[in-house]
C-alpha cells in the first residue's frame, strides 16, 4: 500500500487529493514540521521535502509532479491522465511541469528569501519578482482555462487540475484576490471543492473554503 507523507496545507496537498480522486487505499501518515526537519525524514527525503510517497516496494519517492504522474499512469484505468504517449498526455505532462517551475516553485522562492540574503531589501527585492513570476503564470492558465477549458485538458478533468488547485491555496496576497482576477481558475476551484470524494481531505487540509489571507 502506498504512503503519503503529509502535512496540512504543504505540499502532500496535491498527491493526497489524486489519492482520493482516484480512490486507492493509502496509508496516510500526518507529519509535524519537527518530523518532516528530523534526520529520520531526510533519510526518505534528501531535501527534507514533503511530499514523499513510499511505494510497495519499500522504495520512497520524491517531488510532487512526479509523485502526481506516477500516480496517474499507474492507475490509469481510472482516468485521472491522458493515455500515456498520446498527444493528451504530452499537453498533461507540460502542464505539471509548468506549475512545478513556474508556480510552486516560485511561490517558495517568495517565501524563502531570508535564505538568500541578509538584507531585507534586497529580501523584499527577490520576493517581489518571484511573485510577480508566479501570478504572470497563474495568468497564462487562467488565460488558458478561459479559453480552452473549464480544465487544462479542455472537456477533461484531470490530475493536472488538482495540481493547479493547491498552489492557489499559497498565492499572496490571498487565495481570494487571485480567484478575483482569475476567474476561470476561480470556476475550476468551485468545481473541485464540490467534489464529495474530495471533501474529507480538503475539509482535512482547511481548504474546504477560499483562504481569505495568506
Ligand atoms: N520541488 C518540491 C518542493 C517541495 C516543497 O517545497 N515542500 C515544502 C512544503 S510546501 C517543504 O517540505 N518544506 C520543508 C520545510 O519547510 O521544512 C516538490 O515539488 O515536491
């Protein structure tokens, strides 16, 4: 059985909630920042990142994209991805990888500037360029949604949707202001959140409703 390591609103958000929309039994083990810090963790994950997914093979792996493809072709009888080497699946596959870059980890970029320099302004500096990286991404989706969707795969819902979804949640100045200006990623919000398999994790993670303020 797999297992995620988890922690509410971190990054495990999005391969917890391909786990339920795809409806696998997991072992789901909630995880303290001091746990995920611990040199226990890091002999799993390297980087002491969360997610991590342990395989049935005893193996664990690393990075969210990732651990959100892998999940999908390996179950893919419940169509949660494109077929696998289609032209579907390369447009699924670009889009995980572009909010893996563009979005997540800017958004971490923002938010971890103090690790770069000591000096506030220049802090305040990189911050304010990384968010501005992350919401000119945002944009070109929700662009995208607009006029292709209601999801990334136009008619198809997919994994990718939910990868989108999570980072949402972290966007500053709020969830709220960037569902305001982007109005179809705000739609694809409202359809994931009223998805009943979805309920007990999202309602687990305190992202049932908008985040008002990040
Ligand atoms: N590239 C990684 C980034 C993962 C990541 O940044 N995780 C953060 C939480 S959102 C984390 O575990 N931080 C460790 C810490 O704050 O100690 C991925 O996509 O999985």
């Amino acid at each position: 059985m797999y297992k995620l390591y988890n922690v509410k609103r971190w990054g495990s958000m999005a391969p917890h909630l391909v786990l339920e929309e795809l409806g696998l039994p997991y072992q789901n083990i909630w995880m303290t920042p001091q746990q995920v810090r611990s040199e226990e963790f890091r002999r799993m994950s390297p980087l002491g990142f969360i997610p991590a997914l342990g395989l049935d093979d005893g193996r664990v792996i690393v990075e969210s994209m990732a651990i959100v493809a892998f999940l999908t072709e390996a179950h893919r009888d419940r169509k949660l991805a494109p077929e696998p080497g289609t032209g579907d699946s390369a447009v699924y596959l670009s889009s995980l990888a572009f909010i893996s870059s563009n979005i997540y980890a800017m958004i971490n970029l923002a938010e971890s500037t103090a690790d770069y320099s000591s000096d506030p302004a220049v802090q305040k500096q990189i911050s304010a360029r990384a968010r501005s990286d992350y919401h000119r991404a945002f944009d070109s989706l929700d662009a995208r949604l607009a006029k292709e969707g209601p999801f990334l795969l136009s008619a198809d819902f997919s994994a990718a949707d939910l990868y989108l979804f999570t980072m949402t949640i972290w966007a500053k100045p709020s969830e709220r202001a960037l569902l305001e200006r982007c109005q179809a990623i705000a739609r694809l919000s409202g359809h994931i959140r009223g998805k009943p398999k979805l309920k007990a994790a999202l309602e687990a993670h305190g992202i049932m409703k908008v985040t008002e303020s990040a």
